[in-house]
C-alpha cells in the first residue's frame, strides 16, 4: 500500500486487499488515540465482536446455472435513485483523520455513487458537506434545544440533504475502555462544524439524554424531510418508530460502541423486518466489511446497509479517493457475489439463499 502519510492525497491509488490489511494500515498512520477512538468499542467489546461473528456464521448457498450477467444494483431509496444498496454511516469527527474531513468523505462517498450519511456532530458543516454533490442524509442527535433540532433540520433541508436520521441508541456515552486508557476525548474544536452563534449550546454535550418516544413524534410531525430512526435493535421499537411516523429504519448496534451485549444487527434484523412487514424500508449498519456481508443483510430483509469504520481506513490513507475506493471495492464485491450466487438484481437476494 505505500507509505501512506495521514492527511496526505495517496501518491497512487488505495490497492486494497482486504479491509483488515487497509486498516492495518490505517493503524499504521494514525496517531494511537485517533485509532483506538475508531476502532474501539463500548465495555469488552462483546456486541463489536458478536456483530463480526454472527454475519460470519451466516452461510448463503449459491445457485447454478442461472444464466445471470453483471447483476443490476440499483434500486429506489425513500423516492430516491440509487446506483446501490451501499450507504455510508453517520460518524463524527472525521477531522481527526483528514484536514477536509466530512468534506473529502463525502466527495469519496459521491464518487463512488453512495449515499453520505453526514454526522451533526462533525468537523465541516452540513452546507460544506452538501457541496460534494452527492446523495445526502443528515444525522442528529436531538439537541436538548428543541429549536436548534428543527433549525438544524431546516438547513440540511434547504443543503438539499434528503432525510434526517436521528440517533436513538446514544442518550449517553458508554465505556469505551480504549478511550480511558489514552484519555481520549473528541477535541470541542474538531465538533463545531454544525454549529451556530445563536445557538443556546455547543451541539457537542447538549444532546437531549431523556428523549422519549413522544418527543421523536413531536420532531417527526414537524421535520421537513422524511425521518429514519437509527439504532433500532427491538421489534417492539422498530413498531413503535414506524408508527410514530419513521419513514424508514436503521437496524444498528452503532458498531458495538454503545450497549455492550445487545445483539448484533444482523441477529437483530429479521426481527424488525419481520415487524414492519414491508410497510417501511428497513436498513443495517455495524459489521459489514465485504460485498459478501451486504449480500447477507440484503438477504435477510435489508433495503441497504450502512458502512462505518471502513470509511475511516480510506480516508486516513487517501482522502477523498481512498473512500472512494474502500466504497468501490465493496460495491464491486456485492456485485461478484450476488453474480457468483445467481442473483442478476438486489430482487433477487431473498431469504430463501440464506441457511
Ligand atoms: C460512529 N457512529 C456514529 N453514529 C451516529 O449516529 N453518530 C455519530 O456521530 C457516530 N460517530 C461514530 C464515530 C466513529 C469513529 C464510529 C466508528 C462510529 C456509528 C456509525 O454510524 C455506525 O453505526 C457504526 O460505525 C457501524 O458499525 P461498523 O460498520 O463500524 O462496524
């Protein structure tokens, strides 16, 4: 892979093995806490690993002879084309890992056809963020300021960002044992992309800890976009969001960095699938590191799937391109795989394929 120097464009194209070698790499390039921060977990890291395991006990059994070529990846996203079902993962402060930030992921992300999840709490603002062009959604966490919620909403409205995902599986911070060791906490400085000089609190710290089911129908009546819960993990939740008016949901376990020993998303997923019943789209982040993984959770009811750390791995070795690349590479593995398994459209991949 080169030497690769943080913050610094790839002198070549990312050559990616596998994800593990890149973020060996990665690891190699950024400062220790940065990279403990990212990788790292909640307690001792038992739904982290579990998110990994049960998506690699999962087995798909291939079909023969079916005849199918390059297979079809499109599909239709809350009205909205996409080239495929990869979206990347709201995360925060991606300054750490390149001076442009959001701003370089999100070009990443644009280029390789994916939608950008942005984070509230971020490096760059929402309206830098909207200038890479790409499909774009834009996370919160509600700020205790129900105002600063609905502004917010409002600009990511008027950046052209398309839904609001707010957070629901972080009212606090867990333990995140790496993180006390290097006594990490995220620079005030590198969070204050969203924020506002009218703004009652700095976004960072004022998240609103005892949000309730009656306040995400308060935000969801007024939002100017549809809105997608993420972290749901309950089938009785994701009922409950989808009748308070989710346009969507995101099954996810925030990549095993906030309950240790909830189950894993992908344990998780046919549940909540199971208990919309098709009336909303269902989505899946935390632990999908290959094509291979998407396709599992495409086959076990997913709409799309999210991708988290490895975002970071690109972005720490390459900028822009390297995300793209890291993006790129699993789109292309999906595509091999549902191809390999006779499946020539994402209609294809159903549970019947799963063991
Ligand atoms: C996150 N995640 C996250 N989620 C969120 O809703 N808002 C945020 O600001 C962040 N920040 C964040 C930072 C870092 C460094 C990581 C690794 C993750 C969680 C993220 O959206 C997603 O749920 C998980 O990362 C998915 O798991 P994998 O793919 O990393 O295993």
């Amino acid at each position: 892979m080169g030497a690769a120097v943080l913050g610094q464009p790839a002198a070549a194209p990312l050559r990616i093995t596998s994800m593990e070698a890149l973020e060996a790499a990665a690891r190699a390039v950024l400062p220790p806490a940065t990279y403990d921060w990212i990788a790292g977990a909640a307690g001792a890291g038992l739904t982290q690993r579990r998110n990994r395991t049960a998506l690699d006990a999962a087995t798909i059994t291939p079909r023969m002879l079916t005849g199918v070529g390059p297979p079809d990846l499109s599909l239709t996203l809350l009205g909205q084309a996409l080239a495929h079902p990869v979206l990347v993962a709201p995360m925060g402060l991606q300054g750490l890992a390149h001076p442009e930030g959001e701003v370089a992921s999100a070009r990443g992300a644009a280029a390789a056809g994916a939608l950008f999840c942005a984070p509230m709490v971020a490096s760059r603002s929402l309206e830098e963020v909207a200038t890479a062009g790409g499909p774009r959604w834009f996370q919160l966490y509600l700020p205790r300021d129900r105002g600063m919620a609905l502004d917010l909403a409002t600009r990511a409205a008027a950046a052209g960002y398309t839904a609001l995902v707010p957070t629901l599986d972080a009212p606090i911070a867990a333990f995140r044992e790496r993180d006390l060791a290097h006594g990490f906490t995220p620079p005030p400085a590198l969070a204050r992309g969203n924020d506002r000089p009218s703004y009652a609190h700095p976004l960072l710290g004022g998240t609103d800890a005892g949000l309730s089911w009656a306040d995400l129908a308060w935000f969801m009546a007024r939002a100017p976009l549809p809105v997608v819960p993420k972290g749901v993990l309950a089938a009785a939740d994701a009922r409950r969001a989808m009748e308070a008016g989710a346009a969507a949901l995101i099954v996810s376990s925030h990549g095993g960095r906030q309950f240790d020993g909830a189950p894993a998303a992908f344990e998780a997923l046919p549940r909540c699938v199971a208990a919309v019943a098709g009336r909303v789209p269902v989505l899946m982040d935390s632990g999908p590191r290959r094509g291979l993984d998407v396709m599992k959770a495409l086959a076990a009811g997913a709409t799309a799937v999210a991708i988290g750390r490895p975002m970071w791995w690109g972005l720490a070795l390459g900028g822009a391109e390297g995300v793209q690349a890291v993006l790129g590479r699993i789109v292309e593995e999906l595509g091999v795989a549902m191809r390999l398994a006779g499946c020539g459209s994402l209609g294809d991949v159903t549970a019947e394929l799963l063991n």
